[in-house]
C-alpha cells in the first residue's frame, strides 16, 4: 500500500460527496441546498427549512401548513414509553435519556429494514416530530415532575419551548428559538454526522445513525460545549468575574468553551454572530444587558488573548438561558435541531452506499511470538 499522510483526527479530510451543505470558509457562507443559512434563517423559519431539506425546494404557505400537519399528526409517542424513563436512575444525563428515547423507536418500527429515500425521509420525519416530546418529558420525568402535552395549536418549535418551560413563549421567545433551531440544524460534516454516515453505510437503520450520532454530540468538544460555556457564565457572574476566570483559565492552559472550531478557527462562526444579535434583543427585552456585556468582554479577552473566536455555542447558551430553557437541555436541543440535516445525510449514504472502511498507519512491534 502506498505511504499515505495521517491527517490527525482527519482535518481536512473530504469524506464523501453531498449536495446537502457546504461551509465556504472563504465567503463565509454555510450553504445548504445552494442558500445562505444565515439569510435563510433571518427571513425563513424552521419548517421551511425541513421542507428544503427533504423536498428540495423552499416551501410557499400551502406546504410549510402540510409539513406541520404531517409532524403535529405523529407528535404522539408510543404507548408506556415514558415508563423506560421512569426506570432510569435520577443521575441520567438528558443526552443519555434522550438517546435511550431514540434507540428505542427503533422496535416500534415496522418497516425498520426499509432504507429507501421514501421510507428513510417518513422515519426521520417522525423522529422529528417527536423528539420534541423526548427530550422535554424524559427530562421531566427524570425531575420528578409530570409530563408536559403537547399544544397542537402552537406552531411547531413555539410548542417545543412550551414542552420544556410549560409556559406559552412571547412572540420573541418564539422567534428566537425557531431561529436557533434553525442554526443548529445542518453543518455539513461534523463528529456526529460523519458518525451517523459511518453507522448509516453499514446499511445499519436511521434510528443506529442517530443514536450514535447523539452519543458523538454529547462530548464537550462538539455539542456538549453549549452547557458548559453557560456554567463558566454563571460563575464568572459579572464582567469582572468572567475577566478574572477567563484570565485564570487562560494560565492553566485549560480549553476555552465555546471558542475555537476545526472549520473556521481564525474567523468568527456565521451563526455564533446571529446568535449575538438575537441575545441582544432578548437581553433588552429582560433587562439583562449585563449578561451581553459580560459575553461580549469574554468574546474580546479570548480574540486579543488567543486569537480565537467564539463558535455557535458561546452566543447559544445565553440565550436558551434567557428562554428559560434548564443547563441539561441545551445539548439535546442542539441534537433536537440537528435531526433535520442527520435524516438527510443519512438518506443519501442509503441512496449511494459504500461501507466506510479506512485503513491505519501502524506503528506497534512486528513478529513477536507467543
Ligand atoms: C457547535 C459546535 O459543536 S462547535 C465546537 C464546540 N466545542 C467547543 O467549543 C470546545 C472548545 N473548542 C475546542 O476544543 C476546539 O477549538 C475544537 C475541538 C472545536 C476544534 O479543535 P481542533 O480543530 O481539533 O483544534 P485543536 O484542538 O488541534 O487546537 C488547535 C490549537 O488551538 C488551541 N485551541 C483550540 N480551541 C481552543 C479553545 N477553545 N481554548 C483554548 N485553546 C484552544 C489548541 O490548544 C491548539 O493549540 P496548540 O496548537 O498550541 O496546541
Ligand atoms: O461543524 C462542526 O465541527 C461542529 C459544529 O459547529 C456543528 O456541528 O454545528
């Protein structure tokens, strides 16, 4: 075999061809389908983005209302599921209760070995319909507290936010979570994407691609980032506090939640730029400008310091915090959110299929012998 360069943790690696996203590091533009997600985000909302996804086309009013009929009809989740959550010990990690969740949708599908195009997009359709209802009531229940129900008359994410605050959310409130949602849906070849790829080209079924792709989102290098950036913010407290804690962390040589990223690392991720904005209304709107400022000094301390520059979930934590949204969820909302581009990855490995199997370069001894 001819000598081969390791790329370590394969940066820059092209793993496979797509026509599902694209980040254009150059243009600063994360492309999904041929638009802007920041622009689609700004003007569209989440629905119109799941239609682009899966029917390849933005929809006009008559088929974001179909897609959410279609999503609110399969809202339910089988019967006694939420007895599997009630068994789980108290401790349990909304990540790992929500992956329990997932994986066992599995048993309740009939057409599980089906992966054609048609019978992937229904199932990650349904996951999608129903991981709202997952994610908020696992962790309810987990709580001790009762389940909350859906409300069919909200719009898709304002009833997602209602499911875990068990408060009808504000115009704002709505607007901001569908917009996140939003940025958290597609980022073309993440961990957990291309884990879910891996699992996906085995011709294993979406419900093994997910489940593995959560366990993937859970580490604090990828997804798990957003909780912990809300703990350093708490404990910072002010932008004295976070001044001093980002300085010492800084000496410590520890890891800066929230900063850095294997794509755009020199450059300030499009989305974390949107989500500033939208911490910034909200701040206004609560009266908690100081928790904006104190984002904002952290953001400079760790640019004039590090050279780095804020991902998506340094800005996304402080504002599921202002959405009243509980540290443990933030995760699994990203997850939630990222349901939409992960269905659609995993119907095009289905679609055009050959199992991932790469080689190593060894370095162990040779010829021992027993
Ligand atoms: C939505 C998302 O999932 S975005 C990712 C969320 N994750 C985080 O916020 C965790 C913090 N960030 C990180 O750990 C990294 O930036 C990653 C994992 C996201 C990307 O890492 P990689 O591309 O593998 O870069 P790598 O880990 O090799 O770092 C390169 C250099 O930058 C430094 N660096 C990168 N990110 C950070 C950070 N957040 N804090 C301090 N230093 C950092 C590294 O120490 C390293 O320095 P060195 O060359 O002197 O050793
Ligand atoms: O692209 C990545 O490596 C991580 C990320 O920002 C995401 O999954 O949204």
């Amino acid at each position: 075999m001819a000598e081969q360069k390791v790329k370590a943790g394969l940066d820059g690696v092209i793993a496979t061809e797509t026509d599902i996203s694209f980040l254009d590091v150059e243009n600063e533009e994360i492309v999904i389908k041929g638009y802007d997600l920041i622009e689609l985000a700004e003007k569209k909302n989440y629905l119109d983005l799941v239609h682009l996804l899966y029917e390849g086309s933005l929809p006009d009013q008559q088929g974001r209302l179909s897609i959410e009929s279609d999503l609110k009809r399969e809202y339910a989740l089988p019967e006694h599921f939420f007895e599997l959550f009630s068994k789980l010990p108290k401790e349990t990690h909304a990540m790992d209760a929500m992956r329990t969740g997932i994986s066992a949708l599995a048993g309740y599908d009939p057409n599980i070995d089906d992966r054609s195009a048609a019978a992937n997009k229904e199932k990650a359709l349904k996951v999608l319909a129903k991981i709202p209802n997952i994610v908020a009531n696992s962790y309810h229940t987990l709580q001790g507290d009762q389940p909350v129900a859906a409300n069919p008359d909200l719009p898709y994410s304002s009833n997602f936010l209602y499911m875990i605050t068990g408060k009808e959310p504000s115009n704002l409130e709505a607007e901001t979570f569908d917009q996140l949602l939003m940025v958290y849906s597609e980022h073309e070849m993440p961990n957990s994407t291309f884990t879910a790829r891996v699992i996906a080209s085995t011709n294993s079924d979406i419900y093994g691609a997910m489940t593995g792709a959560i366990a993937s989102l859970k580490g604090p290098l990828h997804g798990g980032a957003n909780e912990a950036v809300m703990h350093m913010l708490l404990e910072g407290e002010t932008v004295e506090g976070l001044t001093t804690l980002m300085h010492e962390k800084l000496r410590n040589k520890e890891r800066i939640m929230g900063f850095g990223h294997r794509v755009y690392m020199k450059k300030m991720d499009p989305r974390a730029m949107l989500m500033k904005k939208a911490l910034h209304k909200l701040a206004v709107e609560q009266g908690r400008e100081d928790l904006y400022e104190m984002c904002e000094r952290g953001e400079d301390i760790i640019r004039e310091e590090k050279g780095l520059y804020p991902n998506l979930d340094y800005y996304a934590a402080p504002v599921y915090y202002l959405l009243n949204i509980p540290i443990p969820l933030y995760t699994p909302i990203f997850f939630a959110a990222r349901v939409v581009g992960l269905g659609a990855h995993v119907i095009e490995q289905h679609d055009n299929n050959r199992l991932y199997r790469p080689r190593v370069h060894y370095t162990g001894p040779r010829g021992l012998h027993p």
